[in-house]
C-alpha cells in the first residue's frame, strides 16, 4: 500500500476560498504587472542609453513575461482540480 503523507492535502473552507481568490489575483495581476515592470525597465534603459526602442521592447518582454504566468498559475490550478 502507498504511503500518502507526503501528498500534500487541499485546504477546505475559508483557508481554501482564500487560496482560490489569491489564484485569481495573480492572474489579474500578471499581465499588467509584467508590462508595466518591461517599460519600467526598457524607458530606463532608453534613457541611459539615448534610444527610443527598447521600451517597447521591454513592453514586450514583460507582456510575454506575464502570459508565462497566467499559463503557469492557470495550469496549477486545474491540476489541482479547480476545487
């Protein structure tokens, strides 16, 4: 027989509601997040460096950035089951 204390087990009630909710935050979030941190990064690179480009690049960059964690987070959480 296999031994199951090693498979971590789902929270149920409001512990499991809140993990739900925070799951749905950081898919909100994500997208946003990562293109607003890419043009962060790209304007202050343009700035150093005297260039018009690399912001939209970084805008790029960080919307990729934020699709990588939408499958990630989206994918964990049909895994589990969407319970």
């Amino acid at each position: 027989m296999a031994d199951d204390s090693n498979i971590p087990k789902k929270p149920h009630g409001a512990l499991g509601d809140l993990v739900k909710a925070e799951s749905m935050i950081q898919l909100a979030i994500a997208l946003p997040a990562g293109c607003l941190i890419g043009w962060l990064a790209g304007a202050a690179v343009d700035k150093h460096f005297h260039t018009s480009w690399v912001g939209v690049v970084g805008i790029l960059l960080g919307a990729v950035a934020g699709f990588i964690q939408i499958f990630r987070t989206a994918s964990r959480y049909l895994k589990r089951g969407g319970n």
